[in-house]
C-alpha cells in the first residue's frame, strides 16, 4: 500500500545509506581487530560501541558475528586485487621470484585479511548458511581468478603455478600470522624464553622467503 | 602420616595406572577426533563416554579439553619423530625432493596430528596456563630439535633449510588439512558446485607437491 508513492530518491538514498553503514561497520571491525590484537578478541559489541550504535542496530546489517567477519574477508579480497593491480601495472615478464615479492608485498599490507584467513574455513564459512556461503566462495573465487589472470599476465609463471603458489601464500599467511601474534601467555612466555620467541615471530621476513622458494621450487617441481 | 607405610609397589602402580589412564583418553580423543570428522566436533562428555567414565572423571587427568587436547599434540610430535626415524633408516645423501616426500608420508599418516595443528597456536597455547604451555614449547620444541637432526643426517640440506621446511609443513598440513575437511553446508556446497570443491580437497598430493616445490626452491633462493 502506498508503496509506488515512495520518492524513488529518497529510496535510492537510503539503499545508499545502507550500503555505507554496511561498509562503516566493516571498517570499524577491521579497527576493533587491529586494537583488539585479532579477530578472535573481536565482539559484535565492541563493534557497535566503535560506530556508537546498540548491539541490535549491529545486527540490522549483520545477522551474526560471523556474517560480519564474512564480509569483512570478502572486502579483503578485493581490495587485495586492487593492491596487486596497482603494484604489477606496467610490469611484464616478471620470474617467480618477483612474483613472490609481489604477493607478500601486497597481503602483508592488510594485516586483519592476513589474520581472517585462519577463520573463514576453520569456523566462518560452516557458521553461516549455506546460501550466504556460497555467495563467498563466488566473490572469493571470482577474485582469486582475476588474481592469476593478472600474474599470469605480468609474469614467466603458467597459471597452474600461479594456482598452487596462491593456495601455498594463503597457507603460509594464515599460519605464520597466527604464531607471530601470540596470545598474553604466549607473549609472556616468549619474553622469558626469547628463542622460542625467536621461532614464532618475524612474519613478514619469513613469509617472504618461503613464498620466493615455493615459487622458485615450481619451476623444477 | 603415615604417608611412609604406603607399600612402595603399589603407589607405582598406581602411577602406572595414572599414566596408562591418561594415555587412554588420549587415544579415545583421537578416536572421537576420526570419528566425529575433526576435533572442533570433540567434546570431553565424547571422550568420556567412549572410555566408559563420568565427565569428571576426565578432569581428574586434563582439567580441560584445551588440556588433553594439547597432550594429544605432544604426543601427536613423538610418534612424528619416531615414524621419520623409521622411515630414514639407512638412508644418506637424499636430495629436497625426497626429504620432503619423507616430511609429507609420515605427517599425512597422522591425520588428527594434522588437524590440530590449526588449534594449537590459535586457542590451545593460550587457553592453558603458562607452565602447562611451557611444558608444551620444551616438549614440542625438544623433538622438532631431533626432526632436524635426523633430516640433516640423511639428507644433503642445511640445518636453517630443514628448519623452513618444517615451518611450511606446518603452515601447509594445518590449513590443507581444514580446506579438505569441509564443514556439513561446505560440503554439500561442494557437491553442488564440483569445481569449488576440486580446489578444495586432495589433501595429500597438494601437501606433497608444494612441499616439494618449496624444498627444491630453498636450494636456489
């Protein structure tokens, strides 16, 4: 009833509204994990104190915690598209190696992606439905394959090399990110007893040098 | 008082008892663990019951899941150790390929091994107390000492290459080993949409092949 008599402005202006609140709250996730040390510290309330809302305006855009963080990984794949579109323009004929740099390079600049990693086949993706996962895995796959598009391009590599060394850059990611930011027992522990701390930490340094040798190993496989 | 009249032979027993005891719920873990798909399906009323006992009477060995689950990985390292040291008897000089197949056949025969690998850095450090997480690094730490000794022995690498390959392997079996073991909707997600699954599983031959790959690519890094 009276639905036709809706201003179509004023419609489209709060599906705008929508949209960037959507984002705004993804944003302030993405703040909250970075403060908090890790996603795992992360709750629906802190998010909605960040953005100065009641839990329940939280759960208008999201129904759950998980849908939230679903979405934020999402938003990190595509904005890691758009890293390696920036950094591999004008390149062409790149070796493996290169192309590791260029990887490491581009997921180590979105620390809360490198970490979310971890939790979108452990928990999040069997947490949702299955209609909301399979929304994911489209986004998620549809941007892994304009991923190895543009290093094919740019590169010496062939697409199934491509292929394997990204599934090893979200293994090593996910893994080497998880050990390098310890929990406050570990923390401690690894302060008390720095070799081991030694071990755990560095990150980036040792995620660049695994993925330059899987890259490098490819090639003689 | 009295604490001196204790017959000698039977507190060993008892010890004894103790310790096969744990043990047990250590193997119905790992039961449980195959049986239910992964151990984040593992509940202590699980493992109780296929031992026959009350939930309390676990707590009186583990005082949480966290705790056995973190027994299981201690001795999920030892029988590593032992199936390398099996497996590389006799050898001498192998090349990375190979030491990476020894790496790859001995860790995919420990399947709940695999899996808890993910938890272990993420929840199972952190949730216990810093002396049980201490016990855990000396314990884990002592045998990934003699993995790398006994890989340098037979093989042509170097201590510090050994010593990256067992981080991938690390960072590779926990994340292929959950990408490959779906969650219900993840799985019927897969039955409907075959290529996604495809990227998905194969467990052993991925492991084994980026293996190889970063093994060989160490030499040439």
């Amino acid at each position: 009833m009276m639905r036709y008599n809706i201003p179509m402005k004023q419609r489209a202006r709060s599906i705008a509204e929508k949209t960037r609140r959507a984002d705004d709250l993804i944003a302030a996730a993405e703040f909250v994990a970075v403060q908090q040390g890790g996603i795992r510290y992360l709750t629906l309330e802190m998010v909605a104190e960040h953005v100065g809302i009641h839990r329940t305006g939280v759960r208008r855009y999201y129904a759950s915690k998980e849908e939230l963080l679903l979405a934020l990984a999402e938003r990190g794949w595509s904005t890691w598209r758009d890293r390696i579109a920036v950094v591999t323009e004008g390149l062409e004929g790149i070796g493996p190696k290169q192309v590791a740099d260029v990887i490491c390079e581009t997921i180590t600049a979105q620390p809360v992606f490198c970490d979310v990693l971890t939790h979108v086949p452990l928990n999040l993706e069997g947490d949702v439905d299955i209609e909301r996962a399979r929304q994911y895995k489209k986004e998620a796959f549809s941007v892994y394959d304009d991923i190895v598009r543009m290093l094919v391009q740019v590169s010496t590599m062939t697409p199934a090399h491509i292929q394997s060394l990204l599934t090893a850059t979200l293994a090593l990611t996910s893994y080497l990110w998880q050990v390098s930011h310890p929990t406050p027992t570990l923390a401690e522990l690894y302060r008390q007893v720095p070799s081991w701390g030694h071990v755990a930490l560095d990150f980036e340094p040792r995620l660049q040098h695994l993925l330059e040798a899987c890259a490098l190993g490819m090639e003689t496989c």
